[in-house]
C-alpha cells in the first residue's frame, strides 16, 4: 500500500499529524540550512573584522572596514556602541556607564540575530517524537476499530494497518533527530562565538576609555 492509500483511509486526526509532521520537518530544515548558511558568513566576518580593527587608524577608518566587511551588518551594533554618544535623559548618566549600556544592548542585538531559530529547533526536536506516537497510538486505534467492524481477524488484516501505523513513530524521529543534532551542533558553535563577541566587547570599551570618542 502506498502513501496516497494510506491517507486516503486514515481519519481526519491522522491526516493532521501527517502534515503536521511534514511542515516541521520542513520548518526544521529551512532553520538548518538558514542558520548553517548565517553561522558560516558570521563567523568569517567576526574574524575579518576583528582583524581590521586593530588595523585601522582611527574610528572611522575601522567603521569604514568594518561595513565593507561585516556582509549583513551583524557586528555593526558593537562599533555603533562605541562611536555613537547617547543623548536626551540617557546622556546624563557618567560615560563610563553609558558605554557600558550601550556595549549591552550591542551584545544583546548581536546574540538575538545569531540565536534566531534556536527554540524553535529545540521545540521541534522534543515534541516530533511525542507527535509521531501519538499518530501511532491513535491509528492502531482506528485499524483495530475498522477490524472489529469487518470482523477479519486474519493476521494480514491485522499486520498491514498496525504496521502502517508504526510508520508515524519513525516519521516523528525522523523529523526529530536532525533537529537535535543540528540544534546541539550550533549551539556549540554559537558558545564559542559568545566568548570572541564578549572579548571584543571588552577590548572596544577599554579602547574608547582610553581615548576621546570622537565627534558624530
């Protein structure tokens, strides 16, 4: 029996864990492949950029290598944190203390772009299992039902439709699986790249205390 018979004889619960598999398996691979993609450009900008910096002159000569470097302005908000002063009730706050907000708040946008779509993966991971057990629970279910309404209970009518229900078990790991592992895989490359952004933010604020921030 193939997929379109199968799903034509499934009920309406069925058919929903079905697609509802489907689309995060689908969601779960754009997220890889986006963020494979992302991590890939960000890691190899960070370097670029963190090796211009200390190349460069002044502060506009680095913002100018940084924005020919960073290809989708993800370490911008770092720079901008230290070249750009706070104004309004914000400026009355010590220097110091501003800087350090604003390297915060850098940080924070910086983190959020690269953590996009970590939940969602995590989420994914945990609950396809459960999805597809439950597609399973339920379409043993219904077989059984179904053969007690013929009242066959031959061992190929009652093989053939247990059997097409344990499919949903191994969909649901097969939809979980990649997204665990790929989620555990990035998160490890995000922790290292945590660790470089927090260094470099160090050495941007020690950099613009020890020198005149200059004029917007």
């Amino acid at each position: 029996m193939n997929l379109n018979d199968m799903l034509s004889q499934s009920d309406g619960l069925s058919v929903t864990v079905a697609l509802l598999l489907l689309l995060m398996s689908v969601v779960s691979w754009f997220i890889i492949v986006y963020k494979s993609w992302l991590l890939h450009l960000a890691i190899r900008d960070l370097t670029a950029c963190k090796a211009l910096f200390w190349q460069s002159g002044d502060w506009a000569q680095a913002r100018a290598h940084w924005q020919a470097t960073d290809s989708q302005a993800m370490f911008m908000p770092l720079l901008n944190a230290v070249t750009q002063p706070d104004l309004g009730l914000s400026a009355q706050v010590a220097a110091s203390d501003q800087l350090t907000r604003r390297l915060r708040e850098g940080l924070q946008a910086v983190r959020s772009r690269l953590q996009f779509g970590q939940d969602l993966l995590a989420t994914i991971g945990a609950t396809a299992p459960f999805v597809g057990l439950l597609g399973t629970v339920w379409g043993i279910f219904h077989a059984l039902t179904n053969l007690a309404v013929s009242a066959q209970y031959t061992l190929d009518k009652v093989a053939q439709p247990v059997g097409e229900a344990l499919v949903m078990t191994a969909a649901g790991l097969a939809v979980a699986i990649p997204a665990v592992m790929a989620y555990n895989l990035m998160g490890r490359r995000l922790a290292r790249m945590d660790s470089e952004l927090e260094g470099l933010a160090y050495d941007l604020r020690a950099l613009a205390q020890a020198k005149s921030l200059p004029t917007p």
